[in-house]
C-alpha cells in the first residue's frame, strides 16, 4: 500500500489518466447498458 501511495504521488497524471479512464469505461458501459 505505502509503494502505491508514493506512485500516486509522485506519478498524478499517470494515476489520474487511469482512474479517469476506468470511471470513464465504467460510466459508458452503464449508461450503454
């Protein structure tokens, strides 16, 4: 946990592309379905 913490953290864009994106995925699927 405290090695992803420090990712996140030293890694934003990268985390938040990802994030973004799957919630992105996941809203599309949803609403699709």
């Amino acid at each position: 946990m405290g090695r992803q913490l420090r990712k996140v953290v030293y890694c934003p864009d990268r985390w938040l592309k990802a994030v973004v994106g799957r919630i992105a995925e996941n809203q599309g699927k949803g609403e699709h379905t």
